[in-house]
C-alpha cells in the first residue's frame, strides 16, 4: 500500500485508524507495534496524519502513548482553503462499546468551524461511522454544526466500503489497505485501496483506487 501511494504521489495521506493492533497495556508491546507501524509510514514520500481507531486508542495507557507520541487526539489543519478535521470517534476509549466523540470535540469543532466560515470545503476524518451508532449523540451534533456548509465524512472501522448519502452529502466508510479482509470483491465492498481526492472548483472529485489496480512502470520490461 504504502508503495502503491509513492507512485500516485499525493499531497499528503490521512488514515482513519486502526493502526496497530493494540488491545493491551503492555507499554512495551504498545511501543513495538507503533516502531513496526511507523517503520511503514517512514516510508512515505508525503506526510501523513493519524487518526485514532478503538485498536489504537484501547485504554488509559494507550491514549497517554498517542498523546506522548502525536500530542492530540484530535486536531484540524487548512490546504489549499480547504478545512481539514480529524477527530476522535473513539473518545474515553469506549473501543467497540458505546463509541462517540466526547463534548470537548463538539466545542472544539464549533469553535474551528466559526473561525474558518468561508473555506470551499469541509473534510471530516474519525475511525467509526456515528451516525450508525445509536450511542453517536454527540457526532449528531457535530452533524448538524456542520449541515450547512460543503463537507464529505470519512471513516473505516468496517472492512467494508459503503457510501451514504447525508445531507445530501457523501459519508464515505472505507475498506481496508492490508486489514482483515476476506477480499470478495467490489460486489461485496471488499478490497485493499485508498481513496483519492482532487479538489477542483467543481467540489471534490472521489476516486477508489484499488491496490491490485496500480502498477510501476516495471510491469514489462522489454528483452535486452
């Protein structure tokens, strides 16, 4: 995956979680599974920026590791007067029971969206799709924050591509890039890809592009 990304040469990647398998508080196991993590994300050409998932985010000790190594769990950037943000569906490490954003997201996001009124588009990034959880009270705040200006939702947690349409609007929950997967196919919205996005004057343009789908040019070679 990571070398299928160098060969499309994006600005910058943004996960939506679930990167190491966590689900412990050994701190030497949890510093084991980032360095094997990162080693990967060295790899990049472009920068990346983390998103929480409830494997990354498990307990107390896990989330005093996030905050030590990336210095918040949820955070917001501006490219190209497009608003960027990232937050954390996994707040109070609820993990598979009860996830949502905690109330401190909420302001957060309010706060964020009143500064920067008059950006093009609005990117929203967290690790579980709220609005199909019945315990998402606070992400259905945030929606509605959000319900009168462009914007698109991306999240994972599933292993399994599903668009929504809400607001008329696109909530994307991603496949996987190398997660547990029984890779079906497109008919089953199982696939290893990652999801490209060109901003235009237009709005956004999505493109899933499969990793078995991206080749370098060596993909023949002729005889010498």
């Amino acid at each position: 995956g990571v070398n299928k990304i160098n060969l499309m040469q994006p600005a910058f990647v943004v996960s939506v979680g679930d990167l190491i398998e966590g689900y412990t508080i050994n701190k030497k196991k949890i510093d084991r599974q980032w360095a094997e993590f990162n080693a990967f994300i060295d790899q990049l050409e472009m920068p990346f920026f983390y998103v929480a998932g409830n494997h990354d985010y498990t307990n107390k000790v896990m989330e005093n590791k996030w905050l030590k190594r990336y210095g918040a769990d949820y955070y917001y950037f501006i490219y190209k007067n497009v608003l960027f943000l990232c937050l954390n569906s996994e707040d109070g490490h609820t993990a598979l029971k009860n996830p949502d954003l905690g109330l401190g997201q909420v302001d957060f996001v309010n706060r964020i969206l009143e500064l920067h009124p008059n950006v093009s588009w609005t990117m929203v990034f967290m690790h579980q799709p709220l609005w199909l959880k019945e315990s998402g009270e606070n992400w259905l705040k945030v929606e509605q924050l959000l319900s009168d200006r462009e914007h698109s939702v991306f999240t994972g947690h599933h292993h399994q591509y599903t668009l929504y349409e809400r607001q008329n609007r696109d909530y994307f929950v991603l496949a996987t890039m190398g997660g547990r997967s029984d890779l079906r196919g497109k008919k089953y919205g199982e696939f290893d890809h990652f999801l490209w996005v060109t901003i235009t004057k237009k709005g956004p343009y999505f493109s899933n592009l499969l990793l078995d789908g991206i080749e370098d040019k060596n993909i023949l070679k002729a005889n010498e």
